[in-house]
C-alpha cells in the first residue's frame, strides 16, 4: 500500500485537525526527510558576517506544511488576510500584495498613468534620488515619464531635499521618495514642495519598513508605496511585495492589474443588477478592463507574511539595538563616514563611505574584509547612471552629481538582521581601525 493511500485512507477518520496531525505522524515514520523539512540541521555558515539571516523558525516551516496540505495554494483567503493585517498595522487604507517590491512600483506607476484623474501622463517627467534600484526607476520608463536625477544628501542618502525645487520644470508632475536603508527621507520639506507645485509623491519603501517620520510610518506619506519581503528584508515571504494607500481607485486598478486586468476581484464590477448572479459572476470572471500583468503572490507568501507579522515587533527591536552599537563605535571615525538619521529609521543595512586614509581604497578593504568572513556590496547600486541600462532611459541630470560620485567610489554596506550582530559588528571595526592605522 503507497504511504499516499495510506495518509488518505486512515484521515477520512477523523476532523480536520485530526487529520493534520495524522499526517505529520506518518510522514515521520514514512519520509526521512521531513524532520529535515520541518527544523532543519543546523549547517554552519562559512560567513562569519553575513549580509542577511533567515528570520524563519518552526512556525514558517509548520504554516508551509499546513499550506500545502490544504491544497490551496494559488492567491487565495491568506493572502486576503496578510493584506488587512499589514494595512491595519502600517496605518493604511487599503493594501494589495504582489509577488515583490519591483512589481509593486511597476503597478503604481501603471494605475496613476491610467487613472485620468491624476492627469500623469506620457512626457511629464519624475524628480528620482541618484541613488536606488532599477526597479524604482524602470516603470517610470516603461510608461513614458521621463526621470529627472537629483543628486542625494551624502548623511542622510537619501535625495537632497535642498536641491528638489531647484529641479522643478514645467513637466516635473511628480517626485519618487525612495527612504534608503531604513532612513526616512524629509517628509515635511517634501510635501510642502508637493503641496506648493501641485506634485504627486510617491514611496519606495522597500528597504525600510517599520521606519517612522514623526511616529507616522513610512509608506503611508506617498499617495501610495512600494514594500518588500524578499529574503534580506523586514519581513521574508520567500518572494513578495505590497502596495500601500489610501486612495481607493488606486487600490482597485492594481488588484485588477495584479490579475491580467480582469475585473473578478473588483468590488464593483458595474454589472446590471437584472441579471442573475450565475451570469454575472461568469462574465466577470473573464472581462478585461486594464492592460494588466499577472504578478500575483500564492498562498504560502500570504500565510508567511502573517507568520512574520506577528513578530515583527521584535525583529524591528535587534535591528534597532545592533543599529545603536554600530553608531556608537563607528561615528566621528576619520576613516569613515556612516548614514545619519534625525528619525526613527528601521536599520535596513549599515553603510560605510571610506575616507581619511581608507579613501580610494575600497578594493583593497573589501579583499581584507571576504578575507574574515565579512560580506559586503555596494550601497543599493551606487551611482546608477553608471550602469549600463541607462542607455535605454529617456533622462535628464540637474546640477552635479557629487555626493552619489563619492558613495560610488568609497561606500559599501553591510548587513542588519534580527540576530545580535555585536561580534560581528566589532570585528567589523577592529579591522578597518586596523587598516587605518597600517595602510600607506
């Protein structure tokens, strides 16, 4: 008898939840692997200093078995869940999960360029940060809005709000806050930019969730936000994203865009109320109203996000104690310059712009870090104008772009986690103290 039939014929016994525990007992004595599956063996990382950590413990393995058990795996109730849940804790409105951050932006700008009451249209133009992810950028490009590159503040990182209405022409529509590394970019000089020239702003909050302005969450400023949970981030669902706002009619346009642009999730489906609900329901199953996409997220990535939720408190918590260490022994240094944050940030990552002796030489420092088991990587991608890619982008630059140059030539980062990361961050500063004071 297959070790299937027997899982099948022995559960049509019992509940629900007799069921499932019957089938984590003969998959125990049945599959050596699950053991595995569900805590598995403990290897030991050849990185003394990791970049990122996995936050998942039994609860994620358990939630994923319960999920592929119950044959529903496909977008579905969980994912539902997670989006309340995530739009009751952040503080908004309505939310809408995607299978990543990238995806999430690509939908914003979709349903603000299809949305006529936005007026964003092919030819207007975006102020963007020197400093992001291609992500951040491309959807723009892909829907005819031209990006107009300001150069970043060189504390914050984030783009210098200094130099934002200086940039302002008579195309510029809209401004892209992308808070880099958990650090909340100006929000009250920036709206008040907004607010003065008529600008929509919008929030790529992908790196810092958790973060606060003026105890209000990043990612509710914008008329709406980009969040992920990929592996290195807050929260990991394996893969996913979400949108956050306010705005109703944003909301419905990216569920439908989420779906091929169908109209089945869509609370008003505008059908003629005569007609009887079997026939409503099967044409709307299948109309098309948006030249959509499919990025949905599955089941798994929902019940994760809500598994990660509950315990996000506390992982916010570790980021923000390693956060505090690494200020403490790393500022006022003469071989390096860290990111400085008047808010509450949520400590994405620790960047490093090398100077005093260290200046010039990160190739060097980066060798001697691999060499301890330190990984490290560019701070987001640099000066992204720089890549390659850029060639395809419709653009302008206004003034110099100085201070994006020195974080391309001098900075790197390294890894925050939900894990005490003090030895690790110590030996961070033994060697680069140590490099200072030796190197020629």
């Amino acid at each position: 008898m297959s070790f299937i039939y027997l899982v099948k014929e022995k559960s049509m016994e019992y509940s629900n939840k007799q069921q499932t525990n019957l089938k984590y007992k003969f998959l125990k004595e049945d599959n050596s692997n699950f053991l595995k599956l569900i805590h598995p063996p403990k290897t030991k990382n050849s990185l003394f200093y990791p970049l990122a950590h996995q936050s998942w413990n039994h609860e994620e393995h358990n939630a994923i078995i319960n999920q592929l058990y119950s044959g529903k795996l496909t977008m579905g109730e969980n994912v539902l869940k997670f989006e309340k849940q995530f739009a009751d804790y952040f503080g908004s409105k309505f939310c809408v999960m995607v299978n990543s951050g990238s995806s999430a932006n690509l939908l914003i700008v979709a349903a603000l360029t299809l949305l006529k009451k936005y007026n964003f249209k092919q030819g207007d133009e975006v102020l963007v940060p020197a400093l992001g992810w291609s992500t951040s950028y491309s959807p723009f490009n892909q829907y005819g809005i031209k990006l107009r590159f300001v150069d970043i503040n060189k504390l914050t990182l984030n783009i210098d709000e200094d130099q934002i209405e200086k940039a302002i022409t008579e195309k510029t529509k809209a401004i892209l806050a992308i808070n880099i590394l958990g650090n909340p970019v100006e929000f009250k000089k920036i709206n008040e930019i907004c607010k003065k020239y008529d600008l929509l702003l919008i929030e790529d909050n992908c790196e810092s969730l958790g973060a606060k302005y003026d105890s209000k969450y990043t990612g509710t400023f914008g008329v709406a936000s980009s969040h992920s949970f990929y592996f290195s981030h807050h929260l990991q669902t394996i893969e996913g994203g979400m949108i956050s706002t306010d705005d109703k009619d944003i909301y419905e346009f990216c569920k439908s865009l989420r779906s091929h642009g169908w109209t089945r999730e869509l609370d008003n489906k505008n059908e003629d109320d005569s007609k009887s609900e079997y026939i409503s329901k099967f044409k709307n199953s299948f109309k098309f109203v948006l030249p959509g996409y499919n990025v949905r997220p599955n089941e798994f990535n929902g019940i994760l996000g809500q598994c990660q939720l509950k315990k996000f408190g506390k992982f916010l918590d570790e980021r923000k104690r390693n956060a505090n260490f690494f200020k403490n022994i790393f500022r006022k240094k003469s071989f390096c310059q860290i990111q400085e944050s008047s808010k509450d940030s949520s400590w994405y990552g620790f960047s490093i712009i090398l100077s005093g002796n260290l200046r010039n030489k990160r190739e060097y420092v980066i060798n001697e870090l691999i060499k301890e088991g330190i990984e490290t990587r560019p701070i987001v991608s640099g000066n992204f104008l720089k890549n390659p890619v850029e060639k395809y982008y419709k653009y302008s630059v206004f003034n110099d772009l100085k201070n994006i140059k020195d974080v391309d030539e001098n900075g790197f980062f390294v890894g925050n986690s939900h894990k005490d990361l003090k030895p690790q961050i110590l030996r961070l500063f033994e060697i680069l103290d140590h490099l200072h004071k030796t190197i020629n």
